[in-house]
C-alpha cells in the first residue's frame, strides 16, 4: 500500500486500508502507526483538514507502533 504525502510539520505521509479499517500514519521521524477503527468518511476528513497534527492528536484511541 502506497501512503499519501501530506502538508505537515510533523506528519510525512498517511494512508488507509478500507478492508481493515486502519489508518496508517509516517511521522517526519520515520516512525510509523496504525490506527485501527477508521472509517473511510474520518479519513477523508483527516487528508483535507487543515492541520494534520491538531487532528490526529484529538482522536482517541489506540496507536500501534509499527517496528522498523
């Protein structure tokens, strides 16, 4: 899966897996996360709000380190 480059000061890039319900977010770190419980409306919301850190950081939740 290929993630989306995205305007941000600390987020890289994010992607979604609709079959998994699983938003996948690149830190600038090189960190990666999976956020599962997504929906494809929440993502949308996500690639078009104006700052993607404010967003994130308000969502409750688990977040699962991916390892390198």
């Amino acid at each position: 899966m290929e993630l989306t480059s995205v305007e941000s000061s600390h987020v890289a890039a994010i992607g979604y897996l609709e079959s998994d319900q699983v938003l996948l977010v690149r830190y600038k770190d090189g960190s990666l996360y999976a956020l599962p419980g997504w929906n494809s409306v929440a993502y949308d919301q996500l690639l078009h709000a104006s700052s993607k850190g404010k967003a994130l950081a308000a969502c409750a939740g688990p977040r699962i380190k991916i390892p390198r």
